[in-house]
C-alpha cells in the first residue's frame, strides 16, 4: 500500500502514523537512538501490513488483471492505483475529510522534520506542493507519480505510460481492493490492538 493507507491504518496514534510515513524511508532495523518505541512500532506496522498485503489473494488477482509488461511491476502499480481508489472513496473509510486528514499528515511530518531521514524531508517538499496525500484523488497527480516512480527506478520500465492501463482496468481493480481492504484494515487494527510491535524483529 501507499502512503495514504499506512497514514489511515496507523489509526489515531501520531506517533504510529509517523512510523508508517517513514516505513519506506528506513530501511533494516530502525535505530532506538534516532527513533522513539512507537514510532519503530509504526515502521513495523508498515512492514506488516506491506507483507499481508503482497501475499492477499485479491491483491494477487488484480495483479494478474494486469497485462504483460505491466504485471511485473504490478506492486507498484497497485499500491498507487489503491492509494486513488482510497482517495475518492476516502468518506467510506474514515469520519475525517480527506483534506483535513491530509493537512494534518503533513503538519506532523513537518512538526518532527528533524527525524525525517533525507528522502522524506524530499518527498514532503512534493507532498506540500501537490496537496499529497489528497491529490491522490486525482488521476492526474497519480500519473505524475507514476512517471516519477519510472524515472527513478534504475532500469527501464513502463510505469510511466500505465495509467491508461489502470484507468481500462478500473471496475475490476475496484472490485479486488473493496474485497481487500477492509480486510487490511482488520488487519491493521488487531495488530495495533495487539501490541504486535513490541515482539517483531
């Protein structure tokens, strides 16, 4: 998933909403000295919910919706495309407007910008100036994603030219992620529920 999902995932508690935002961002075993316990909590939840997610069998049928060269990047794909979905349905899946939901991410990010690691502080100059997470709404600004995942990414890829191939998909890739997300969401919750950090590596 996106970084809309993990935001919205983290539930109510700022400091694991950071850790899903900085999930990408850190990689191997977060270090206790830079971050506090709940926030490496939330970098564990991302890893979580990114390990149920890839192994979801709806998630798995919409990868294969996808055709060839597309599918073999269909993680990509579909992360962003399910960040979309979750953006304009975005009432169904919290009491909270979108906007204000997005303001407020982006305030906690910019309030702990010295624990940010040099990527995020980056993407939170991209998220500021294109309203992220909300403009995930848009397909326009999905598209301007996608071609920036292409760019960046070191070998060639059709990233940056598959929104039309979404855009075709979109009933079906619907149909996989309102099967699958309140599904994460259960997932999410009992893990937060559970204290699942406190014991994963």
């Amino acid at each position: 998933m996106n970084h809309l999902a993990h935001a919205l995932l983290a539930g109510g508690d700022e400091d694991l909403r950071l850790g899903g935002m900085l999930g990408d961002f850190v990689h191997g075993r977060p270090d206790p000295q830079r971050f506090p316990p709940r926030v490496i909590d939330g970098i564990r939840l991302h890893r979580a919910i990114d390990v149920f997610t890839d192994a979801h069998p709806e998630v798995a049928e919409a990868r294969r919706l996808l055709p060839p060269p597309y599918r073999r990047f269909g993680g990509i794909l579909l992360d962003m495309w399910f960040d979309h979905e979750l953006a304009q349905g975005f009432a169904r899946w919290s009491e909270e407007p979108l906007e204000g939901f997005s303001d407020r991410l982006r305030a906690l990010l910019h309030q702990h910008g010295g624990m940010l690691p040099e990527g995020l502080q980056r993407f939170l100059v991209y998220m500021d100036a294109h309203d992220l997470p909300a403009g995930y709404a848009k397909r326009a600004e999905i598209e301007r994603a996608l071609h920036g995942v292409s760019a960046r990414l070191s070998r060639a890829n059709p990233i940056g030219e598959a929104m039309p191939v979404l855009a075709g998909l979109e009933g079906p890739l619907r149909e996989r992620f309102e099967a699958f997300f309140p599904q994460l969401r259960a997932f999410a919750a009992a893990w937060v529920a559970g204290g699942e950090g406190s014991e994963m590596a």
